[in-house]
C-alpha cells in the first residue's frame, strides 16, 4: 500500500523561491572582485537566476548540458548555482587553483558548453581558451568598465555579465523534472592522476542540504549571518549556499580577498556569528589580529567557527574560545560525500567535562549525521569495532554519497554493501565520534605499528612558535619508515629542533617521536587547501634522516 501524499519532485528551484518568498529582505553581501561591496537580497538574488536561466536558454543551453564557472564567492556566483542547475542545466564549477593543464582537462572532460568567469582569472581564460574544444560562449561576471582584454577568445564568443543578464527577463517559470537529474559537477583535486567528476543530482543535493542545516549539524536558520570563506568551487561550498537560501540566512560572500584584515572587516562590519572555512584562512585571521593587539575579537560576536578539509588543533579550537568565545567545531567529508558526513557537535552529556576535556573530545572529527552509514574495515575487509582503539579505512553510504565517477572514470567504487570508499583510515569510538589517522597513503608504518602524522601535527602546532606543521614517513632501514616533522614558524617566533622534540614528548608516545625537524618558510598546499605531503615527499626524496646509519 502506497501513501497518500503528494509526490513533488526535490528541486533546488525550490530553495530559492522559497527564500525570495520568505526572506526576500534578508542580505546578501558581496565584496566583488572589482573591491567594492555589493549589497544584495534574496528576492534580487532570485530574480537574477531567472535572468540567468533565460540567458542560458537563450544560448541553446539544454537540460544535462554542463556550464562551467571560474568564479569567487559572490552574489553573481550564487545566481549562476541556482539559475544553471534551476533550468535543468549542470552547474559544473572549476577550481581555479588546480594546474592549467588539469584545468582544460576537466573543462574538455565535462564537455561544458559556456564558461562564466571573474575578471581575475580573465588571464587564465585567455590563456586555456584555444585548448577548450567544447566551450562555445564565455562570459566575464562584471561590468562593462572593467571588462577585460582576453586574448584567444573571439570577441564574438565573449559577452559581459552586466549586459547579456541584466538585458533577460526576470519571469521564469522553474522547469519540473525528475528529481534524480544531475544537477552540479564537482571534480576531486587530482592529487593521483587526473581529477575526477562527482555528479550530484537534485535529490541528493536537497536531502544534503535538510540534513546540514539540522541543530545538529550546522545549525544554520534564520537568524544566522554566516562568512562563506570555503570556496564555491570546494564540494559546492559544502552545501552552504543551498543551506543559507533554505533558512533565509544572512550569507556574507568574500570574493577573493581572503586575507586577515578583509575577513575581519567583513565579520566586524556585517556582524557574522557563523562563519565556515579551512584552517588555513584562519591562520591568517589569527596573523592579523596578532599584529593588532588593540582589537578585541570578543566584539565580533562570532558564535561559531566552522573548518573542514585539514584536521583542527588543539591551538585554534583554544584560541576560537579564548579570544573569540566561539566554538571551533570541524566537520568531516570529500567531494564524493557532497561533502557532509560527520560533524563535531558534543553531546549534552559532555557538558559537565572540563574545557580541556571538551577540547579533546572536538579533536574528533564528529559524529555521523542522520542519512550516512559508516564503518571502518581491516586490510582484508572486515568490519572493525566502534571502540575508539581499531582504525581501519573509512567506508560510507547515503543518499548524498558518490555511487561512482562522471563517466566511469576509476571504475567500480563501491563494495557489496554499496559502501564507498574514502580513502581516510580513522577511529570511531563507543559514542560514534569519527577521529581521522591519517589518509591511507599517509600513514606511517614504523616498526610493524601505525604512526598518525595528523596526532604529530596537532601537537607540534600547541607549540605556540610553530604557525604550521606536517609530518612525512621517511625510509629507513630498520624500522621501514620513521617520521620526519616539517615546520613553518610564526613571524617573529623561534624554535630549534630539540625544543620541538621535547615539547612533543610530552604529547605522544616515545617512539612515535620524528627522527628529525625541519624549518621551511612555507608548506605546499593543494587546491584545496591541504598540505601537499605528495609534493613534501618529493622535496625531500633524497633527504637522510639522522638516525640511518651511514
């Protein structure tokens, strides 16, 4: 027997009509590239979606057809997410941090007929241009006075923002279509390889979204004003555009200008109490208000600040409290993942712990949200127990998980269970709190036992001279592999090898010690924001560690 409800199909033009309807007032805020803040709403941020719709509809553009942005968070940015994938396109968004040559790779690969982009990335374009053999139309998200020079684009082929969207009707009636349709396409950093496209469809797209906004997850609602500072082009911002628009959020968009003076103009002039990015940008945040001590981050009124794609320490979730009074909380995913899977709330239980308690139990990266599946499994496949002490990789299910890649590329992913695997290898303990060990790839096997680069690192950054670390296995003899710990500085600040080696001995086991420290100025990173430990391994390929006998 079937109920007897309404079947409507799960659309993100639901989303925001739904926001222009019942928060049509509530801000939008922008700081473009061009440097200037925009001030826009969602009912204007409804109304240029259906320009864009039309615009593409003009184009020829039709359902499942792939539309490609190079773009920085902004309110021109948003309408282009709900405008593309709204008329039944395929909002594909490209990080414009990956390698030029992966660049035109996923462009051709995803076969994007028109691509939208911020006048910063105009030198970008002109040079990938004569290698994208599928994109027909390019648009430049500006004005007619910064429009800029693009060489290798045919002028014919290049159109202004302002003027081919503002020219559109804003009616424009939101197509139905099966929910399971594709909606957006996000290709994984290629850290091994080429990237890969993860292709979400508009069920999993809203079910993520009901589930991010949860008090338990994000809580986002209405009366949150939250700094986007994760890119539009990370897993969809991790959903928090289609999150903002569902509650009416106030949704502070930074453009490019991500350092820490712009962030905490921004969060003091527009009163964010949310805010959502990767660790990197508040290490920057934290340098700034290091050189003003007369700022008083306590004024801001910043209730939580949310980090996902690299490991929280223990420094930043003290500091978020000490100097803020906010709540660091991380959470845990990938671009398969949409990328939501755990998050770092405590439970009320944990309210009587002691700060220091609380703070070991945020270390964790979370616990699951309503709608995925978890479990760990050994070398052979078997699943381990939920006891804090066996790791093994993460494997994960739900509705919003990657059943496989755009076009098949890597094959069959998932196991008989329809699992899929991550690549991660953590811990999950007696009350489901998720704590990473490391990627797969990345774990350190010394002495037939598992060294976790992602404890090293932790503790190295509570040494308060120590702005960022991270940890590789190096080849040894005797033991197979020992850890190497790679440290940048804070500006100013000093530390030798031995000091960093003892303050870590009173953190993790003996042998879990490096066998060496090295200073850099600065680490590399990935697309996404992370350490490099692919390019840390090359650097130091042939680098001898002091305990290899010679």
């Amino acid at each position: 027997m079937l109920g007897l409800m309404q079947d409507r199909p799960l659309m993100i033009s639901s989303l925001i009509e739904y926001a222009a309807a019942f928060h049509p007032d509530a801000e939008v805020v922008s700081r473009l590239p061009e440097g200037h803040i925009r001030r826009s709403n969602w009912r204007e941020v409804n109304e240029r979606s259906k320009q864009v719709a039309n615009a593409l509809a003009e184009l020829g553009i039709e359902e499942g057809d792939r539309v490609a942005t190079l773009a920085w968070n902004s309110d021109r940015h948003l309408a282009l997410y709900f405008g593309v994938s709204g008329s039944g396109a395929v909002m594909h968004t490209v990080n414009p941090r990956l390698f030029g040559h992966q660049i035109s790779y996923i462009i051709n690969h995803a076969e994007d007929r028109v691509l939208f982009f911020d006048i910063t990335f105009a030198s970008l374009v002109s040079q990938l241009a004569p290698e994208l053999s599928t994109v027909r139309t390019f648009v430049a998200m500006t004005d007619r006075e910064h429009m800029p020079e693009v060489p290798g684009v045919p002028e014919d082929r290049l159109l202004c923002w302002d003027e081919f969207i503002g020219r559109q009707s804003t009616h424009y009636d939101w197509p139905e279509f099966d929910e399971l349709s594709a909606s957006s396409l996000c290709y994984t950093s290629g850290t091994t390889g080429n990237p890969k496209g993860v292709l979400y469809s508009h069920r999993s797209t809203m079910l993520h979204t009901l589930m991010a906004a949860a008090r338990d997850a994000n809580d986002v609602h209405s009366g949150s004003v939250i700094l986007l500072v994760v890119p539009m082009f990370h897993a969809n911002a991790w959903g928090t555009p289609y999150t903002a628009a569902m509650v009416g959020a106030k949704l502070v968009l930074p453009g490019p200008h991500l350092d820490g003076e712009s962030v905490y103009e921004l969060m003091k002039t527009e009163g964010v109490n949310q805010s959502q990015g990767v660790p990197t940008v508040w290490m920057m945040l934290f340098a700034y208000l290091d050189e003003h001590p007369e700022i008083d981050p306590h004024e801001l009124g910043l209730r939580v600040a949310g980090t996902g794609g690299a490991a929280l320490p223990l420094s930043m979730i003290e500091r978020f409290d000490r100097d803020f009074g906010a709540d660091a909380m991380q959470g845990w995913g990938m671009t398969e993942t949409s990328p939501l899977c755990v998050i770092g709330r405590l439970l009320p239980k944990h309210e009587r712990l002691s700060d220091a308690e609380k703070a070991q139990i945020k270390l964790k990266q979370g616990r699951g949200i309503c709608g995925v599946e978890l479990k760990i499994v050994d070398d052979e496949g078997n699943r381990l127990p939920w006891d804090g002490k066996a790791f093994g990789e993460v494997w994960v299910r739900g509705p919003w998980i990657a059943s496989g890649y755009f076009k098949g590329e890597g094959g069959d992913k998932l196991d008989a269970e329809g699992f899929f695997p991550t690549g991660d290898v953590a811990t999950i303990d007696p009350d489901g709190y998720l704590q990473l060990v490391d990627r797969a790839k990345d774990v350190i096997k010394s002495g037939g036992e598992w060294v976790s680069s992602i404890d090293l690192e932790n503790a190295a950054m509570g040494h308060p001279a120590v702005a960022e670390a991270a940890v590789i296995g190096m080849p040894h003899p005797k033991w197979q592999e020992r850890p190497l710990l790679v440290v940048v500085l804070r500006n100013g600040a000093d530390a030798t090898r031995d000091e960093l080696i003892d303050h870590l001995a009173g953190e993790v086991a003996k042998w879990w010690l490096p066998d060496d420290v090295l200073f850099v100025d600065e680490l590399p990173h990935t697309a996404t924001g992370k350490v490099s430990k692919l390019q840390l391994r090359e650097r130091f390929r042939d680098y001898q560690l002091p305990t290899v006998a010679t």
